[in-house]
C-alpha cells in the first residue's frame, strides 16, 4: 500500500518512485508537504544555490505548418496578420538592439516554415557566431530537428551536425508537450511524435550536446499520463545522460482554439514542480519559468522543488502571444532580488551550467 510516508521513506533512502507513486503524489491533499519533500531533495543536489542566466530570445519566423490546438504564436502561412520571417540581416539587427555585453546565450526556437530552405539555418548560427561569439547558442527544437529531416531527405544526425558546424551549441528542450498518444493526437497531431521526439535528443546526446525537456500540463491530459511523461524522461535519462533540466510549462489558453479550458492554477503549477523533482532522480536541474508562471509563483516553486530561474530572457514572444501577463525581460538585479528574498543564493550559470563569475563595476 503506498502512503505519504512510505514515499518519504523511499526518497530519503535515495530509492526511484514509481508510476503509482507519482500519480500518488499528484492527488495527495496536502501539497505543502509534496513541496517540503521535493525542497528536502533540491537542497540535498544544490544546497541553497540557485541558477539564472543572462539570455536573450530569438523566434525568427512564426510561420509554421503545424496545427496545435494550444498554440497562440504560430501562423500558418506566410502572408497572414501577424505571421512574420525575419532575414539574417533583420535578425542580425534584432539581435544588436538588444544584445549586451556580457551576455552569455541566445535561445532560439521558431515555427515549422515550409517557405525557408535549410540553409536558412545554419546561416543564422553562422551569423550569431560571427557577430555575437560571445554567446552560446541554444536552438532549434527536437520537433524542429525531426522536421528539417523530413522536408529537407536528411537523418537527424546529418541535421544535427550540419548545425553543429554552424555553430549550434545545445538543444532546447521545447515541442515534447505530453507523449501520450491520445494527448497528442488531439493537440499536435501534425508533428513529431513522442518517439520522434526522444530520438532526436537520443541522438543529439550521443553527438555530445546537451539538452533541456519540458512537459506542457494543463490541457487534456491525465495525473497517470503525466506521470508516464516523466518517467520516459528519466528512461532516455538512463540511457543517454544528456538532460540538463527539465522546464515544466503550463498550458496559457489566450489567442487558441483551447481558449474553453481553464489555465492552470498556482497550485497545480507548484504541485507538477514538487512533483517532477520527486520524480526525476537523475535530472539534476528543475526549471522554475518565470515568463510562463509569473514572478511570484516562480519565486514560490525555488521552495517546492525547482533550482533554476531562467533568466534575463529579453523578449520572449511564445507565452505573451498566449496572455502571460509577466514581464518581456527581467534585470539580473530583478532576479537576484526574487532568489535572496526566498532565502536561496543566487548564481549566474552558462547554458551547460557552468559558474559565471563578475567582478563588481
């Protein structure tokens, strides 16, 4: 019989949960002590230490082939209100306007465009690595990756390392959503599948990237088929250790044809934080997403299980398009004042979790 203590006792003994545990954990009334038992094993990996980074977004076009219900960013085709494709050079200009000194990685992901070649791609890593070598690039999503295989006749590997001469650094971990089948044939039918998806970073780690995952929650899913969700995470975790942190992602129901259903609540976003630390014992980092949660539920979840903030972000597009009411970009001072606050220490990371060290002005 699984109970409460039974589960406390596996994770002080360091022992893996199972399914049964997690869906456990998911209905168990008492989310305060769920949150006390997933910061018992935060503060066990990282002590009080917290991670942010100094980051910019890129979404270079919109435009994207794929239908998914949940999706408020995308356009379909080129030439609709509000879809866009930026050129190396307006991106290179984007990306000057809003690049500073110091900062340490640019994140990109973008829609599925059926109008761009492949070279499209590599040449904006060549451009960022020429222009900005400061910064580690961070780009292209596995359902990205699985999507210039198809329409461009190459393997993923052949994709991967075209890129990767380009300069590409690392793989976001976005466009998992949940891999159940049932979920996904009604919310994202139209790309990659969860097998898909997990080959793709399968093979991006045994390249030597590294690599984020996420899981969307909030839509139609189960506690069992999250809970699986996790668990195939911690699988492919096992097999290739190439997961640097796992970025929970609430579904934001703004601008989409899920507008019917309620978006998540803080508690349930805190609960799938606690949860997921309990759950994945060899992902080292958990992703508290301040763009997707908001400042102060992302300040509450560094205390149920998470370790990492995100950081300076400067402009996302994806969540504001779906009615996040944060902020487009915080200060490093911003977020070192939200880790403080909670008692936690603050500590700027690279994208690979590096140390980052600044002498003061």
């Amino acid at each position: 019989m699984i109970t409460f203590e039974s589960i406390e006792h596996k994770v002080a003994n360091r022992e893996r949960l199972s399914l049964e545990e997690g869906c456990f954990l998911f209905s168990h009334p008492d989310l305060l002590a769920v949150a006390r038992l997933a910061h018992s094993v935060r503060t066990r990996l990282h002590g009080k230490t917290t991670y942010y980074n100094w980051n910019l977004h890129l979404n270079s076009t919109n435009v994207c082939e794929a239908d998914c219900l949940f999706c408020s960013f995308s356009r379909l085709k080129t030439g609709e209100p509000k879809a866009y494709t930026m050129t190396i050079e307006v991106a290179e200009k984007w990306i000057r306007d809003r690049y500073k000194p110091g900062m340490t990685e640019i994140h990109i992901v973008n829609g599925l465009n059926p109008d761009l070649d492949f070279d499209y791609y590599p040449n904006l890593l060549r451009m960022i690595r020429r222009e900005f070598p400061e910064l580690h690039i961070k780009a292209f999503t596995a359902v990205e990756i699985h999507y210039f295989a198809q329409k461009y006749n190459m393997t993923y590997a052949e994709v991967l390392k075209n890129l990767m001469e380009a300069g590409l650094g690392s793989l976001p971990g976005g466009g998992a959503e949940v891999f159940a089948d049932r979920v996904r044939k009604k919310i994202c039918r139209d790309k990659a599948t969860a097998e898909e998806w997990l080959d793709v970073h399968r093979q991006a780690h045994a390249l030597g990237l590294k690599s984020n995952c996420t899981m969307l929650y909030g839509t139609i899913e189960t506690i069992e088929e999250r809970v699986d969700h996790l668990i195939r995470l911690r699988s492919l975790q096992d097999e290739t250790n190439g997961f640097q942190v796992l970025i929970p992602l609430a579904f934001h129901n703004e601008g989409n044809r899920m507008e019917r259903l309620p978006a998540p609540t803080a508690v349930d976003d805190l609960r799938v934080i606690a949860v997921s630390r309990l759950m994945l014992d060899n992902i080292p980092h958990i992703k508290a997403y301040w763009v997707m949660l908001g400042i102060k539920t992302a300040q509450t979840a560094l205390l149920c299980g998470a370790n990492d903030i995100d950081g300076t972000v400067t402009e996302e597009k994806i969540y504001h398009m779906a009615g996040s009411r944060s902020p487009d970009a915080l200060a490093t001072s911003d977020i070192k004042h939200l880790i403080t606050a909670a008692g936690l220490e603050p500590q700027e990371r690279t994208t690979t979790y590096e140390l980052v060290a600044r002498t003061a002005a």
